[in-house]
C-alpha cells in the first residue's frame, strides 16, 4: 500500500511540475497570431500589378489590397481608406504590430483635416506593404522613409482591441 501511495506522490508531482512549465512559456494573443497570418497573406501578393479600384491579384488599389487580404484571413473590413480608418482601435505608432493597417495623408501637415488617402499593412521592422500607384504593383516601404513618415496619419488594429 505504501508503494502505491509514493507512486501516487511522485504522480500527483510530476503532473504539478509538467503544468507549472506552461505559466514560463511564451503565450502568443490570438491577434498576434492572426496579424502574422494576414502579414504573410499580404507579402505573398508582393508583385501583384496596380489597378484604380482593383479588388483582386488581377489588380488592387490600396484599400482593394487591404480589403482583399484581410477577407483571405476571415476579417471582413470596409472598402475604402477612409471606412477602414473608422474601424478598429487606434494604435500609437509606437506599438504597431504585424497585420496592422498604416494610413497615409497626401499633405503631412493637414493630417487631421483630410481623411487617409492612402493604406498599407505593418508587416514589422517598420515596414509595410502597399498597393501603390507610383510603382504599378504592390511593394514594400518603409515607415522611415521621409515621404511616408512625413504623411503618416496613424494606425489601426482590426484583428482585436488591446
């Protein structure tokens, strides 16, 4: 009986330990997770052509693509920039995460006067892919770039609230 009560000791123990490891490893949020997902969604149209009011790898524009992607990845967002601006919860460009969108004026300086003009997806290490009309195609930039620092709006975080 006493063998089976110290089995049961080492038992109940071990399975103490083996729960314990989890509170120490790394949880990813389910937005973490499924802004990596619309990011690599998004880096596998890099390429696809430019098209004024494209909806689809035939041809996006800006908001088509951000559209597109994040309906790729189960999120259903608005059209256009200016919708998809309203939506979702304002994030501090110090904050931005994979699978954020990036919004853009066209004059820096007048940036709460005018609704986004311009939308891309923060895919990390401060760069974000676009569909944009100067390249015909959708493109990596970098949020450090002067032109889109200086044009740089704010961001939004539509996969969850933080």
């Amino acid at each position: 009986m006493r063998a089976v009560y110290v089995w049961f000791l080492i038992l109940f123990f071990c399975g103490l330990m083996i729960s314990a490891c989890g509170i120490f490893l790394k949880k990813e949020r389910p937005a973490e997770v499924m802004g990596e997902k619309i990011a690599a969604i998004a880096l596998g149209y890099k390429g696809a052509p430019y098209q004024y009011g494209g909806t689809t790898p035939r041809g996006f524009d800006c908001s088509g693509f951000t559209a597109y992607v994040f309906n790729e990845a189960g999120i259903s967002i608005p059209r256009t920039a200016k919708d998809q601006y309203h939506h979702g919860r304002e994030v501090a460009d110090s904050d931005l995460r994979k699978g954020d969108l990036v919004f853009f004026t066209r004059w820096g300086f007048l940036e709460k006067s005018f609704s986004p003009w311009h939308v891309g997806i923060y895919i990390g290490d401060n760069q974000f892919i676009h569909a944009a009309s100067t390249s015909k195609a959708v493109r990596l930039d970098s949020l450090d770039d002067p032109y889109w620092r200086r044009n740089f709006k704010g961001a939004r975080d539509l996969c969850e609230a933080r």
